[in-house]
C-alpha cells in the first residue's frame, strides 16, 4: 500500500510504502521520519473519474437499458469509512492426529505439533448503514496510492459516511478470522495459540458515486464503485435528498490523527541517523545513542551491544534483538525461573555465566525484518533455547559499524514471545501441553540488544554461537 505526502522541506510529491519509517524525498535529497503512525492512521482512496466523466460514462452506460433512467445532474461522491488491520498470524496447534497406515489400514493417533502461519490483510465496513454492497476493499488498496485523509482533500461537497464501529469492534471481529482456513478434522487439538504479531490498525475512507435513477414504477440510488468504476447495487425507494437527510456525517468533529515528518538527525549531536527506512529506532553511530520517535520527538532508549571474540575475521552486522524478561502464569502457579521453565521444557539450556539475576526466564526475539513469517519463530526458538554468550561491549567507535533496524516494536515482542513459548513445547510432553494450556506471559523487563552476526555463505551466523538464518529470508537495510 502506498501512501503520499508532501515534502516539507520543498513540498514535493513523496511516495511511500505504508511499511517505512523513513523517507527520502527525490527532489531535495532530504531525509525525514514519519512521525504519528501509532494512532489510528485515516487514509482515502480518491475515486477514479471526476464527476463529468462519472456523468458521461454513466448516460452512456444506462442508455443501452432503456429500464432505467437517470435523473439529469443528482449525482454524489459518498465516502465510505472501512477498518483495515494488517499482520502477521502465528497459530500453534499441539494434539493427536489422525492417520491410518497404507498398508494394515490400522487407525492411529499420533502426537502432532504444527505451526501455521499467513501475512494477515483485512477489510470491514466501518459504516452501519447503508448496504453500499461492498464488504471488503479486498486488494484495491495494493492498486492505487492512498492519501492521508485530511478535510483540506475535500471540496466539501462530499458526503462522508461516520465510522461507527469502534476501534475495540474492529479488533473483536478482526480476531474472528484470524485463522480462517486453518481448521483441520483430522487433528484432535489439546493446545492451541493464535498470536497477531506486528498489527497495525487503519481507517481507509472509500469513495461510492451515487446516482438517482428511475424505472417505470420506482426510484432510486444507483450506488457505484468509485475505484473499480463498476454499478454495485441500487438502492429503491431512497433519494439523494433523503439519503443525505439520513447522514448525520459531519467532518469538522473528526480527529485527524495526521501524519508529520520530522527531519532525520540525532538532537543532541545534530548528525543525520542512517538511513534504514524500516526501522522503528536508529542509532547515531556519530554520539552512540540510540532514539525511539514518538508524536514528532525523539526519546533516548537503553540498548546493549554483543561483544565479538577477538579472532573473528569477517565483517560484522549488528542485528537487533529484543531480549524480554518474562515471568509465566499458569493455571497452577507462576514459573518465575529458567530453572523452573527447564523443568518443564528440558531443551532449554542451563546458563553458566551465573551473573546475578540470571537465572530469570528470558526470550530473545528477532526485531530485524524477516520475510519468511516461520523462520522469525524458527530463529527466536534457538536463541531461547541457547542464547549466545552475552559479553557487552562498549558502545565506543561505531562510526564505520552497520546496525539493522528494528522492524518489530517493541509491544510485540510480547507476542512474539508467547509464539516462541509454545514452539518450545516439545510435542509428546503431555505435562508441558497441559500445563501451558492457558498460562499467559507477562514481561518484567525488555531492552533492545545487538547481536554480532557475519556472512558465511547462504547464511547469516551469529558470531559467538553460530545460530544462523538464511540470509534470502534476511531483509537487510543495507549492504
Ligand atoms: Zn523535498
Ligand atoms: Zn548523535
């Protein structure tokens, strides 16, 4: 989905991938933040044709049905309010599948543990009435680039239809189809978890042409696609008048959470943050510390760095982590230990570096984009189940290092962590299924960390560990 703004700095044309954080604009090479994406961002999608070609083509189209006539001149562009929600579903399901052997025909039920994944894009109505019979905007948003939804785009001739169903509706029915498809007869399913990871919710306003119509007996509203240019259905018995009689819509009381760009450069040292487009925080390697934007300022954030032994002869990436300190709440008490989570999940390794505190359950979870939604919960597994040695290094002389952005916020790696709780389950352990059944996470603590990691081949390794990720599966911000 693409989105355009205009450059502050000259007021040029920019176009954006909905995903970035950060822009470039191609006219004065400046570089800025999109600062105010985490509210609830309103964007339209402006229609097609103008309203003399809507006319034009639409007498064209209606006298070749000598059924239905237009009336001359009533005709209205309507926009619609649809809820969007974007992410990434993991749904973990521990049971007993069914199977029957080829060769005996003998009936078998066997453990079985699977993850399903899928990148979720949804649209709904975010109006009540009326039926302008589009349910969905289905892939439109991928055809054209959407706008910021701004008064100041309108003439002020429009009708804009209220978004009643409210942001808590639209997540409650988003939830409802998260893993629509995903059910499956021959698995008898004793543990199940369905996580939206990375979930962005937005208003898409949609525009409609409404046109009156008349037919021998009846009148009417002939509802158009203004995007796709396709006639969705007539309303009978309504007129313009009436319809927008019916409208309470009033677009001076809508809160416009609008977004601003900010100019890209550290506030205490005033030198530009590297460029990486996708990352939610970026680090001045000029003054070594690290922001987070929020509302159109920057906030300084904690993070750690991985020291890499000495012998290490390739050229070092610094891919970031969220390292989250949780504790886990199960029906039957609280796991408040590695040590009791190892009794649980033996594949967790004992941790030997006995700093004080340790001994507290701990999850690192891959912030770094990712394309292949399983290999993000493939990667974090390994690194809970054997996190790297954890030597700090000094945050001294990064001038000439390369830090990958962190594409997972930081409220998600909670999520993610309840994904990678699960994966750890192995799948005969009856106990660990039971027990996990209805535990829920709560973290204690998170900070970003850093880890060093080289190319070797396909791979990208983890310097201290060897822990690797397929580097096509990598989106790497710079080379
Ligand atoms: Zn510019
Ligand atoms: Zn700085």
């Amino acid at each position: 989905m693409q989105i355009k703004v205009d450059c502050p700095q000259c007021g040029g044309d920019i176009f954006f991938d909905e995903e970035l954080e950060m822009v470039r604009c191609e006219y004065c090479d400046s570089t800025n933040l999109i600062s105010g994406k985490s509210g609830v961002p309103l964007f339209m999608l402006p229609p097609r044709w103008t309203e003399a070609e809507c006319c034009h083509r639409l007498s064209i189209l209606l006298g070749s049905k000598k059924s239905l006539r237009m009336n001359k001149d009533q005709l209205k562009l309507v926009y619609a309010p649809y809820w969007r929600t974007k992410g990434m579903v993991f749904h973990w399901a521990l049971g007993k599948r069914h199977s029957v052997s080829e060769k005996t025909g003998a009936r078998s039920w066997d453990d079985a543990k699977e993850l399903k994944t899928r990148n979720f894009d949804f649209s709904f109505p975010a109006y009540r009435e009326p039926d302008l019979g589009l349910d969905t905007l289905g892939i439109r948003t991928a055809a054209l680039p959407l706008q910021l939804f701004h008064h100041s785009r309108l003439s002020g001739t429009e009708i804009v239809l209220p978004a009643e169903v409210s942001l808590q509706e639209a997540i409650e029915h988003s939830n409802g189809f998260l893993t629509f498809g995903f059910s499956d007869r021959s698995l008898k399913v004793e543990l199940e978890d369905t996580q939206l990871v990375g979930e962005v919710y937005s208003i898409v306003y949609f525009p409609f042409w409404l046109l009156e119509v008349v037919a021998r007996d009846k009148s009417g509203l002939l509802i158009i696609d203004g995007v796709a240019n396709r006639i969705k259905r007539t309303i009978w018995e309504q007129d313009l008048s009436s319809f927008i009689e019916s409208q309470s819509s009033d677009i001076s009381t809508t809160d416009f959470g609008t977004l601003n760009l900010v100019p890209c450069t550290c506030p205490v040292c005033g030198w530009d943050l590297p460029f990486t487009p996708e990352s939610k925080n970026h680090i001045c390697t000029t003054c070594t510390r690290a922001w987070a934007e929020k509302n159109g300022s920057y906030t300084e954030m904690d993070y750690q760095l991985i020291a890499v032994q000495s012998d290490c002869e390739h050229a070092i990436r610094y891919m970031p982590f969220w390292n989250l300190k949780a504790q886990i709440h199960t029906p039957k008490g609280v796991l408040k230990t590695q040590t009791d989570l190892r009794k649980l999940l033996p594949a967790i390794k004992a941790r030997q570096d006995g700093k004080m505190g340790s001994d507290s359950i701990q999850f690192l979870i891959p912030a770094f984009k990712i394309k292949d939604i399983k290999s993000i919960s493939k990667l974090a597994t390994v690194f809970c189940l054997r996190p790297p040695e954890q030597r700090v290094r000094a945050k001294e002389r990064l001038e000439k290092e390369k830090f990958e952005g962190v594409y997972l916020a930081r409220e998600e790696a909670e999520d993610m962590a309840q994904v990678v709780l699960i994966s750890m389950v192995p799948k005969y352990h009856r106990r660990a299924r039971k027990l996990l059944k209805d535990a829920r996470l709560k973290s204690s603590s998170i900070q970003l960390v850093y880890y060093p990691f080289y190319r070797k081949g396909l791979y990208l390794r983890e310097a201290n560990s060897n822990h690797s990720i397929q580097h096509g599966t990598v989106v790497l911000s710079s080379d």
